[in-house]
C-alpha cells in the first residue's frame, strides 16, 4: 500500500479549474462618464471603482494563493472578493462565486485525500479478509472521487462521481467492522469526509 504522507499542494485538477474560473473574472467594470453623474453621486461612484478595484485584487491574491497550495488563503481572498462585488449585478459576482467555489471544491479534495492515506496500512481486528476488502473498496472509493473532480464542480456527472464514491466508501467500513469496531475508526473518517464534501460542509 502507498503510505506516502500527502501534500498540501492544490491538486492538479482543482488548479486547473481554479484558473479557468479566475480568468471569468477579468472583465472589466465601467461606471458612468464622470460628465454623466450627478455631483451627489459622483462619491458614490467613486467608491464603487474602488471596490470593483478591490475585488479584482482579492481575485487575483486568491489564485496567487491557491497557486502557492495556501487553500484556507485562497477561499478567503475569494469570499471576500464576492462581498465586494454584490452591488454590481450578476455579471460580476457569478464568475467570482465560480471562483469561490472552485476553490472550496479543491478544499473538499485535499480533505479527502488526506482522509483516505489514514486508511493506508489499517488492520481490522486480524480479519486479514476484511482487511483487504475495506481496503479495495476505499481505494475504488477514492478512484471514484479523482474521477469526479476532473468534471465541472456541482455538474451532474460530478454529482454521481462523488455519489458513487460515498457508497464505496460506506462498503469500505462495512468491511472494516466485520473485525474490532474500533479498527474501522480510519475507514468511518474517510466516509464522513467525503459525506461532508457533498453536503458543503466547509474544512
């Protein structure tokens, strides 16, 4: 079994669609001509360049970041770049909230990741049948879910992927508990975080 200890660099996968989803967010904001306002809103305008130039910046630090494997930086950037462009309509905040989510996918699959290198190695109770079955199921568990990542995040295909991994991965503590309860702490871990990755719950 690979025992290999896991990074924390953004998987290949994720950073790709982290890119794509940051270039959707390059188009440019334009405000009225100054000639155009009213002198009462011309504050007001004023601080919207300012905010759309602050979006475009937490934008940018949340790929920088996520580039760099700093995930945690990278979904805050990104929060924060979608608060300051609410005002400003779909147009700009649905490229960003793409971002956003690009990121807390990658987040979801470097959780997994490390869930499923805890399974390496692990006895089930001297049961060496189950053993090996728990750990059959959890690697198809894990195959399941690096499939999945490859399609669009939330995409149906994507959906059925992480589905199709949750099972598995059930299976896999099935396994596990035909041996000591105890030993299938690892394998019940690895199930909750996939769990938890399709239910959005945020690591």
């Amino acid at each position: 079994m690979d025992t290999t200890t896991p990074t924390t660099s953004t998987p290949t996968p994720n950073l790709v669609q982290i890119r794509e989803a940051y270039q959707g967010t390059l188009a440019e904001w334009v405000g009225p001509a100054v000639e155009d306002q009213e002198p009462c809103d011309r504050e007001f305008w004023a601080q919207c360049i300012a905010d759309v130039s602050a979006a475009a910046d937490h934008a940018r630090e949340a790929l920088a970041a996520a580039e760099r494997g700093d995930l945690e930086s990278a979904s805050d950037h990104a929060r924060e770049a979608c608060s300051r462009a609410r005002p400003f309509g779909l147009n700009w905040t649905s490229p960003l909230h793409q971002l956003y989510d690009a990121i807390r996918a990658a987040i979801g699959m470097v959780a997994i990741r490390e869930a499923y290198w805890l399974t390496q190695g692990a006895r089930t109770g001297g049961d060496w049948v189950a053993t090996v079955q728990a750990a059959d199921r959890a690697r198809e568990a894990m195959a399941a879910v690096e499939r999945a990542v490859l399609t669009e995040w939330g995409a149906p295909s994507e959906r059925r992927g992480m589905a199709t991994a949750e099972d598995l991965a059930w299976l896999a503590v099935d396994a596990a508990e035909r041996g000591e309860p105890e030993s299938a702490a690892s394998y019940s871990h690895f199930y909750r975080v996939i769990r938890g990755v399709i239910q959005n719950v945020n690591f």
